[in-house]
C-alpha cells in the first residue's frame, strides 16, 4: 500500500569548469613564499582532475562510436544474409513451381492421346451399338426376367 521512492540516475560527476579569469597568478620568480605551494598543489590537481575526465569522456565517446559503427556492420551483415536466403528460397519455390507445371503439362499430353484413343474407340462403340440396335429390334427380347 505504501508506495516506494524510486532513486532518480545520479548525474555523473564533472570537474568544476577551469576560471574564466585568473586573478591570482603565480609567477615564476624565484623567492614564491611557502605558503603559495599549497595553492598551486590544489590548482594543478584540479587541472588534472579535469584532463582525466575530459580523456574518459573522449575515450568514452569513440568506444561508443564504435560500437555504433559495428551495430551497423552487423546489420548490414544480417541483411545481406537475409537477403541472399530470401532469394534462395525464392529460387527453389520458383523451380517447385516450375516442375509442378512441366509435371501437370507432361500429364495433359499423356492424356490427349489416350483421349484420342478412347475417341477413336468411343466412335467404334458408337457403330457396333448402333448395329446391336438394330439386331435387337428384331428380337425384342426383354431385358430381365421375373421370378427368378
């Protein structure tokens, strides 16, 4: 029932940018008091500090380009595999297709000769029934017999 405090992301941590204006420059003369050493460990420990991060950021940045860069050559791969098994399979459906109608035309020839046959021979019926007609006309036999 209670609801939970999700954390937000922290922010990542980032040097303080460098002074626009330096008002308290340090010479080169000789004779600097001891105190001035402090003061310049801290500076130059901060300037390094910030070197560091800018270098992890660059570094950081071209690691991420690269990965970019190979998430695309990885896509494009793919594609291209993907592109050449489409065609394979493309090709073999169309030669399926194609036995299927070289199959169903060698059917087709060999049924017109048989069917020029069977109408040759459906004719040759057509004439002996024809003569058994006229022979049976003259009998007059009936065509089944009761009682058996």
């Amino acid at each position: 029932e209670k609801t939970v405090p999700i954390p937000e992301k922290l922010n990542e941590w980032a040097p303080r940018p460098p002074p626009e204006f330096v008002r308290d420059v340090m010479g080169s003369s000789a004779g600097a008091g001891s105190g001035e050493f402090h003061v310049y460990r801290h500076l130059r420990r901060r300037e390094y500090q910030r070197q560091d991060f800018m270098d992890a950021m660059a570094e950081k940045q071209r690691l991420d380009e690269e990965f970019q860069k190979k998430l695309e050559r990885n896509k494009m791969i793919a594609e291209e595999q993907t592109a050449k098994r489409r065609r394979k399979r493309q090709k073999l459906k169309e030669k399926k297709l194609q036995a299927k109608k070289t199959k169903l035309e060698q059917k087709k020839q060999e049924k017109e000769p048989d069917q020029s046959q069977e109408r040759v021979s459906s004719e040759d019926d057509e004439e002996d029934s024809k003569e058994e007609e006229e022979k049976e006309d003259d009998a007059e036999e009936p065509s089944f017999v009761m009682g058996r």
